[in-house]
C-alpha cells in the first residue's frame, strides 16, 4: 500500500490543493450535511457528477496500458443511452433494459477491438470511425428524437441514494474496484502491460496478445455503457446528439493527469480515477466559485496545462535539482 | 595531450557507473575502449559528449577544462562521435546531411548548388565517389557511417569517438573504415574506438585502456598486450576453459539418443525450401549459414511465428501441432529470438515479471502465479544464470544485453521446454557473458533438453553442437556430425555444398 501511495502522491497532493482552492472562492465547498434521506454538498455532487468520466476513464486505462486509445466511448455512451431509452419506453423492464444496453457498449468494443487486433487498424483511427458513426446509429435507434421516459427504477441509478450515497457514485466506485481487484488478483494486469509494452515479445512467450487487445476495447465499451446508462436515467432521457459529447477526451485526460502513459505499459487504475476527480472538481469548482461561465474553459485548460507541466517527469529532475541547490542554502 | 580525464564518477540510482577514472588521448592516437556490457564504456562517452552530468571528476581538453552540457556543446569544443546505428536523417540527401545546421545561403535561402559543393568538398578525402545529392538512405551502412564519420570530423575535428562502428559492417567495409580512420589518425585527431572485436582493437589501436564495473583497469599500448591478458583484463579472472569445449560432455556419446520430434518437409514458399530434421533427445543442433540463407525462417517455422505452407511434424505420440507460438509452447518448444529488443524483453517490466511471463501466459489468466512463487521463480533463476540485477524489480531494461538475455533464457527455462530455439543468443553480449552463455547451453542439455542454436560465429557453434545444418539461399545443404563438425569443415560447406556430405532425405 506504500508503493501506491508513494505512486499516486502527486494526484493526491493535487486534488487536496483543488479543494483548497476552490474553497477559497467558494468557503462552503466542503461541507457536507445530511438531509435525513442522503448526504448533500458540493463534494457529494462533485463525486456524483464524475460518475460518466470516471467510469469512462477505467476502461480508457486499460486500452491506454495497451499503447492504444479509444476515441468512441463518448459515443457508445449515445449508443446504450439511446438503446436503453429505447427498451425501457418498449415496455422491456429494467433487467433487459440494462441488459441490451450493456451488450451495446460490448458490440461497440468487440468492433473496436477487432479492427485494431485482428485487422491492424492504428487505435486512433479504428475508434474514430466508431466515433463519428456511432452517433448516427443513436440517433436511428432514438428516431432523432430526444427519448424520454419516467420508470422509476432506471431513473434511480441516475438519482437514487444508496446509504445515502448517490447511486451513480456508488456505481463507479464499485466499477473501479472490480476491475482493479480483477486486474491484480488474476493474471491480466500483467498480461495487459506485457503486450501494452511489446505485443511482439508477449506473444512469442505465448500471450494471446490479440484477445487481450479485443478484451481491452470491450472492456472500455463495456464501461462506457455503464456511464451512457448513468447519464440517460439522470436526465431521464437519451439525446443521440450530445449525451458523452467529447466527454472521451475528458476520460483520456483523466487518464494522462492520473500519470498513466500513453505510451502503454504499467497502468493505475486509482491514478485514472482521482484524474476524473480532479477534472470534474475543476468543472464543479470553477461554476461554485462563482466565475462567468464563458470563462469555464479558458480556466479549465489553465489548470490542466498547470497540472501536467507540474507532473511532467522532466521538470521532476529539476525539482530535485532545485531542491538541492536551496536545502543548503537554508540551513545557512 | 589533447584529451585529459581526471577521476571522472557518475552515479545511477543503485549503481556506481564510473569511479574515479582517469583516461588520456594524445593527437594522433586511436585509444581501444573495451570492457565487458556495463563497464561503464557508454558512460564515459555520453559523460565526454554532454549527454551525461559528471558527478565529480575534470576533463581537459588541450588543457583546458570542459564541461559540456549537450553533444551539441562538445561538438562545437571539437569532441564529436559516431554510433553504430548512424545518426543522420536517411530520408535527406548527403548533402543536406553533411551540411546540415550549416547550410550554405544566398538570399537567406539555401543555396543547393553550393550546398552539393562543400559536400563533395567534405567528401573528397575519404576516397568515396558517391552521388551527394542522392538520399542518405539509398547508401549502404559503411556509406553513411563514413558519411556520419565526416561530418563529425568537419564539425568537431579534435576528438572523433567511433562507438562500435564496425558492428553491422562486412569485411571490406571495415577494411574502408579503418583505411579512413588511419588517415584521420594521421592527420592529428585523437580517435576513441569502442568495440566489441578484439582482433580488430589489435589491428587498429595504439593503445587500450580496459575498464570494468565503472574502474579503470589498465591503459595499455596494444604492442604490449596478448589477447589472453586483455581478456582476462577484461573479465577480472582467467578465461575459463568454457569457451573451447570439447564436446565430449554431450557430443560423443556413443549410443545414438532417442528421435525426440521429427519435422518433414517443413518449409514455405519465399522464406525456406521445405527440409526435414529429426531432433534427438539432449542433443544440441547447431543452424549455420551466411545473413539471409534461411536460418531465422527455419526457427520461426518450427516455432509458428510464421505458418508453415507444407509439412508434418510427429513426435512418439503422434502429430504435433506448432502453427501459432501458443501451440507450439504447448506442444513443449521455446524459442529465445535474434531481436532481444524488438522480440524478446518488455523493457519496461521487471526482471521478476519477464521471468514468468510465458509461463503465466501458458497457465492462462484466470489463475495468476502467486505472488511469492514468483518471486521464488525469479530469485532461484537470477542465482542459477547468474543474472546481474541489483533485484528481481528492476526494469530489464536497465540491464546490460548479456543480462537480459539471460532472463529471457530463464523466462523459457522456466517453462521446462523439450525443444528450445535459441537465434544467435550471444549476439551483442560481453565476452564473460557469452561463455556463461556457452556454459548453460551444455547444462540444460544434460538435463534432457534438445536446443537449436543459431549463430554466426562458428567457434560458437564448433564448442556446442553435436551437430551443424548448414544452409544456403533458403535452403539446407549440409550437416556435420560429432568429429566433422569444425570451423574450416562450415565455411566450406557454406561456400561450396560438396565439400560435405549432402543432407539426405529421411
């Protein structure tokens, strides 16, 4: 547990200084009360709110571990969005509801996958097809309408308390630790890092590097859905056109702040998740304090720039070289 | 002298890379650097050539300190290099390579023609007539390292450090070379020539200087050096017999071993004629042959990296299926490839993690190695190969080439093979580790495992094998057996088939 709190310090140390900042614009920022049914504040939104990018960004972790990338999850999330819309206002019930949404986020990755790992596709422009199409797909199976509906079950998983918990923060929470546990516990974390850092050798020492490859994408499409589900039953309806709009590069974002490279290889999926943090408190953050909301953007990109160079393992050399030069001169 | 090291160090996180070492170039000097793989050659250039911060020490170039902090600085104070995979741009012309950062102008834009003349102009003394305004790429290696070597010494002209330039060169190129070197000797530069081929350091050099684990052993004028001191210099102990074996240990056992695994009529259209080979049980085949005869595609045919177009393959149980690397693992072959870097290592995982890797893919994901027998596995192999790692979590990257080799050896040991493919395992390793090499080759052996060893030095294979294929142009010609097998009895089967007996249909 040392190692990764040693490994996650710097995206640890960044969140708690957000939140040190905002609560200067914002001094209530951290307070948490309980309304009797739910605990309520803006770090419960803040954590509720990162549901769609946090779950994106533990699938984005594990394509990324592969030295690839996938640009449709904002898209896919459309995909099962619309389709669960779709099922639930059929009269389907939530179990098959959810059940044909989710097998939508898995077709989405099966496609990815086998356009990279058995085609040959480049990542990039394998899932940028997806990207681009994939919308026209939601918006045939929504009708190019907004769907929208009111079963109270589904809307649930994007309003409901668990424990007084938002559910859908409960829900990510929940996604992060099982792939994390089945990534450490069984074999495939390593696998995944063998073939993200030399698929050649991986499979020469016998790692069905393909599978891996088309596992990766469905799991990424799988988790993708899961955030289309989210954000569909909290607006209680599908929009084809902007639900997980560019939300994709949010998750890859994520991802990178979370000190993942994308250069593949070794992968942490808490890293990942406490970027998603720290991007959706940069968002909540920034509305809280109160700035005009044409400045959103400018201000994000700010942070975002400030927080990668601070992270970028080239300065990391010149932090230790300053600190060198100024420890003596403070022990004059 | 022109170049003065005093006590150079460097420090690496958990390694002493250099202490202490002192070195000296006089003008007109060729200096052999030589040490095994991780004695500290590449530090000390990349510390001369401002790629490296020196921790302590002072150079002094014609007496005046330097302290260069990019190779763009040493070249400007006259220190400039040449490594082995040349660092030009293949996709521009010699001449633009030449003159690049320097280009002649007129008007502010480059002027071409005059570009092309001070070219030819830098060219003229080395004696190679080529087209400037060609791409660098369309040359051969020798071209564009002697391409590389002018442009350093139009740069630089104090220091020129040659970093196993010879590596991919054949032996009239290197003959070239070292015409060229010589007359840049002549001439007044000082010459640092780091390689891995000690007759050529004798050949070429005036003066040696050994180093090992980061210390300077010895500085040396070559005339007073026998290669047997030097490579005891070199390895800090008396050359172990390993490396003139006799093969008596595996070879000359009388009774014929039991056939273990029969290919017939393997091959594929393009890559190798189809042949047979019946592979005994302990015994050790050696593949034979120039670049590009069909060594490499013969392991990858038995291994399934490509699929073969024809043949069967039957051990005593029956059929066995080797189409894909994960059938042939299960069918109980390994195969440690040419391309340590491309093929063989994930360079950024640990030691530990490459050991296990083939066998944590053969086991399947679902149930993971545990944890301490991992780390059990990697311990027992980093003793038993003698794998030099500060500890198993090292990134085997880090490691030098000798050491990596190792693990990836370990990685199939590991597995228990019965077939082991091993294509040109001492490729680009030091002179210590290579006999190591040798050693565990023998060992294995004892031990009931069958090795196909393909290599390019034939000392190599004349120490190991029981018996030598030769081919030539993708095709099997010749096999030497027990007392036949002998470095003259090779070349001749490669230069004419018959000269030896010719490989005759099971």
């Amino acid at each position: 547990m040392g190692r990764m709190a040693r490994r996650l310090a710097p995206q640890i140390l960044t969140l708690a200084a957000l939140v040190a900042l905002v609560s200067v614009f914002f001094p209530n920022f951290i307070n948490i009360s309980f309304d009797g049914s739910r605990f309520v504040g803006p770090i419960i939104d803040v954590l509720k709110r990162s549901a769609p990018i946090a779950l994106l960004a533990v699938g984005m972790t594990l394509v990324i571990a592969t030295r690839g990338i996938d640009l449709s999850v904002g898209t896919v999330m459309a995909i099962a969005g619309a389709v669960a819309a779709w099922a639930i206002t059929s009269g389907l019930g939530l179990p098959l509801t959810l059940a044909l949404a989710l097998a939508a986020g898995l077709a989405a990755g099966l496609w990815n996958g086998a356009l990279v790992a058995i085609i040959g596709i480049q990542p990039i422009v394998a899932t940028l097809i997806l990207m681009t199409s994939g919308r026209g797909i939601a918006q045939l199976i929504t009708e190019g309408r907004i769907l929208t509906f009111s079963d109270p079950g589904f809307a649930f998983i994007g309003s409901g308390a668990v424990f007084g918990i938002p559910f859908p923060t409960v829900l990510w929470m929940a996604t992060a630790v099982a792939f994390a546990v089945l990534m450490r516990r069984t074999a495939l974390g390593l696998l995944i890092e063998a073939t993200g850092v030399n698929r050649a050798a991986s499979a020469l020492a016998g790692v069905n590097a393909t599978v891996i490859l088309i596992a990766v994408y469905m799991a990424s499409g799988l988790c993708a859905a899961l955030a289309g589900i989210v954000t569909t039953a909290d607006i209680r309806g599908a929009d084809a056109n902007n639900a997980g709009l560019w939300l994709e590069l949010d998750a890859i974002l994520a991802v990178v702040i979370g000190g993942n490279s994308l250069l593949g290889g070794r992968f942490s999926i808490a890293g990942s998740i406490l970027g998603a943090l720290i991007i959706q408190t940069i968002n909540t953050g920034i509305v809280l304090s109160g700035f005009p909301s044409e400045y959103n953007l400018v201000i994000k990109a700010g942070l975002v720039i400030i927080i990668l160079v601070l992270q970028s393992p080239n300065l990391s050399a010149d932090w230790i070289y300053l600190r060198s030069v100024l420890l003596p001169r403070r022990a004059d | 002298m022109l170049l003065s090291i005093r006590s150079l160090s460097k420090s690496f996180p958990g390694t002493k890379a250099l202490q202490g070492v002192d070195f000296d170039l006089a003008a007109g000097e060729v200096h052999g650097l030589l040490g095994e793989n991780g004695a500290g050659k590449s530090t000390l250039i990349k510390c001369l050539t401002g790629a490296y911060r020196r921790d302590g020490g002072e150079m002094f170039l014609q007496g005046h300190s330097i302290n260069p902090t990019s190779t763009a600085e040493a070249q400007t104070l006259g220190i400039g290099t040449v490594y082995q995979e040349v660092n030009l741009l293949p996709n521009m012309t010699v001449a633009q390579n030449l003159t690049f950062g320097s280009e002649p102008r007129r008007f502010g834009l480059v002027d071409a023609r005059m570009q092309s003349r001070k070219a030819r102009e830098i060219l003229a003394p080395y004696g190679i007539g080529i087209d400037v305004d060609r791409d660098l790429g369309a040359y051969p290696v020798a071209i564009r390292q002697i391409v590389a070597i002018a442009r350093a010494v139009e740069l630089s002209g104090k220091v020129l450090i040659l970093d196993e330039p010879t590596a991919s060169l054949d032996a009239a190129e290197v003959r070239l070379l070292f015409s060229i070197v010589g007359r840049l000797r002549d001439e007044g530069l000082g010459i640092i020539f780091v390689s891995h081929f000690l007759n050529q350091v004798f050949e070429l050099c005036d003066r040696v200087t050994v180093l090992r684990n980061g210390r300077k052993i010895v500085t040396a004028e070559t005339a007073q050096l026998d290669r047997l001191r030097l490579i005891s210099h070199m390895l800090g102990r008396e050359l172990e017999e390993a490396e003139r074996h006799d093969r008596g240990a595996s070879g000359q056992n009388a009774e014929r071993r039991e056939p273990m695994i029969r290919f017939e009529g393997l091959g594929r259209a393009g890559m190798i004629e189809p042949f047979d080979l019946s592979v005994e049980r302990g015994e050790v085949i050696g593949l034979a042959g120039l670049l590009g005869s069909g060594r490499t595609e013969t392991a990858q045919l038995m291994f399934g990296v490509r699929s073969a177009g024809s043949g069967t393959t039957e051990d005593a149980q029956g059929r066995v299926a080797h189409g894909s690397p994960r059938e042939a693992i299960a069918a109980g072959f390994g195969f440690a490839p040419e391309e340590r870097k491309a093929d063989g290592i994930a360079a950024e995982l640990s030691v530990r993690e490459n050991i296990i890797l083939a066998l944590q893919a053969r086991r399947g994901w679902m149930s993971r190695i545990p944890r301490a027998e991992q780390e059990r596995l990697a311990a027992h192999y980093i003793e038993k190969l003698d794998i030099r790692t500060s500890d198993a979590e090292k990134a085997i990257g880090d490691l030098s080439g000798g050491n990596q080799q190792k693990v990836v050896l370990a990685r199939w040991l590991a597995m228990n093979p019965r077939f082991l493919i091993l294509d040109e395992p001492t490729r680009g390793i030091d002179v210590g580790a290579h006999a190591e090499i040798l050693r565990l080759i023998h060992e294995i052996t004892a031990e009931g495992m069958s090795i196909l060893v393909i290599s390019s030095e034939l000392d190599e294979l004349v120490a190991v094998c029981d018996r030598v294929i030769v081919l030539r142009d993708r095709r099997h010609v010749a096999e030497l057996v027990g007392e036949d097998v002998s470095t003259d009895a090779i070349v001749r089967a490669i230069a004419k088939p018959d000269a030896a007996k010719v490989v005759e249909p099971a």
